[in-house]
C-alpha cells in the first residue's frame, strides 16, 4: 500500500525532531505539526501496524528502517526543493511552504532534473 501525503509528513516531521532533540514523542509531534494529541496518535498508531515506526522502552517514537528511508528522501526533497525555490528568488518562506507541498507529489524524474540544475 502506497503512503499517503499525511504519512510522509509525519514521517519527516519525526525525523527533523529526532534531528533536533535526539528523542521523539507524540506531544512534540502534535506541537510541531500543530495537530491534536489525539490525531497524533491515530496517526502513529496507524504507521506502527504499517511497519514504518515503533517504539523504545520509555515510548518514543522510533523510525524503522523503512520509515527512515522515506523520511530521509521526503526531507531531502524538501531542502533540495526549497534550495532550488530560492536560487529562483522566491522568499525563503514561500519557498519553504512550497516545497512541502511539491515534495510529495514531483516524479522522481523531475525531482532529478531539479537537483542536477542546483548542481551546475
């Protein structure tokens, strides 16, 4: 089953709180992503029984090595996406806010042709 936009969100929302905190709670989700507890915990509920989080001993949230893998490509997409926005002139928070937005649904193919610019 294909993950949706939403499980992608949560999934690189996790990953940049890791990034920044070294831990990963549903309350620091929720805080970030500006959702209820509850949703939050709907959310990661269904993300556990799909095999891409889990949790440690003291209940934080964990990547599994499948959701690290999307996690990391969604956020790299979203640096590379807003890196590109902004060498076209778009400020760093409309590029920002658009890049989250095209990160999800951009082919791989034009996602490449994007970096490749970035890169000459």
């Amino acid at each position: 089953m294909k993950l949706m936009e939403s499980g992608e969100m949560y999934l690189e929302t996790i990953l940049i709180l890791k990034n920044k905190f070294g831990y990963v709670r549903s309350i620091d989700i929720a805080h970030e992503m500006n959702f209820s507890k509850p949703s939050v915990s709907r959310a990661i509920a269904l993300l556990k029984d799909d095999g891409y989080v889990t949790n440690d001993p003291h209940g934080m949230i964990l990547l599994t090595d499948k959701g690290l893998a999307i996690a990391e490509k969604i956020y790299d997409r979203h640096k590379t996406l807003t890196k590109y926005l902004v060498s076209l002139g778009v400020s760093e928070e409309t590029a920002q806010t658009d890049a989250c937005r095209i990160e999800h649904i951009i082919s791989d193919e034009s996602f490449e042709k994007i970096r490749a610019q970035l890169t000459k």
